[in-house]
C-alpha cells in the first residue's frame, strides 16, 4: 500500500500531534482546545474529520487549488499589453476604468497595480 505525502505546517504538526493525544485518551477535548487555544467545538470538528479521513483531515480542504477570483492568465496578458501600450502613465485606477470603458476588461485597481 502506497502513502501519501502531506505536506504540513508546523501548526498543522501540533494540531495533528495533539489530536492523535485526543484520539488515544490521554488528554481530554478542554485540554486539547487550550492547548491550541481553539475552541471545543473546533476540537471535535477536526477529530471528526481525522477518523473519517485520516491525517489529511487537519489540512483545509482548499489548500492548493487556485483562487476562484483568479482571472484568466490570457485575460491579464491582454490588460498588461494594453496598460503598456496606451495607458502606461495612468494610475491603477484610471487604468482599470479604461480598460473596463474601451476594452470592455473588468479587471480590479488591485489587479492593475500587481
């Protein structure tokens, strides 16, 4: 049988360690929660998910994957292509509200200045 590497943090480590404590019954959900400084409730949320998944429960479940607000890498190199070309002295602003007017690109003041 083949195991799966996860990659942990060093919270995820001591979350996982102190919850395998949990798990055997030397230490109790009130004294998990404080030493995680989580709450009980949390406690039981994450040993739930350990027994029905294993190690990987303590891992958020989107860890990973990219940002559903990611705009497309093809719609970012035409914003970047036009911004240099037309609106290269304009301010990340200005710039994303000229491209939404003329070019019909929505893309934030954010995205323009990154």
């Amino acid at each position: 049988m083949e195991e799966e590497q996860l990659l942990l943090t060093r919270r995820d480590r001591d979350e996982l360690k102190v919850l395998h404590e949990l798990r055997r019954g030397h230490i109790t959900q009130r004294e998990a929660a404080e030493q995680l400084k989580l709450t009980e409730r949390w406690i039981r949320e994450l040993a739930g998910r350990i027994e029905s998944q294993g190690d990987r429960g303590i891992i958020h479940g989107l860890r990973g994957r990219p940002s559903t607000h990611k705009i497309a890498e093809k719609i970012a190199k035409k914003a970047v292509t036009i911004i240099e070309r037309e609106y290269a002295d304009f301010g990340p602003t200005l710039a994303s509200e000229y491209l939404a007017r003329d070019h019909k690109i929505t893309v934030s003041r954010e995205t323009v200045r990154q």
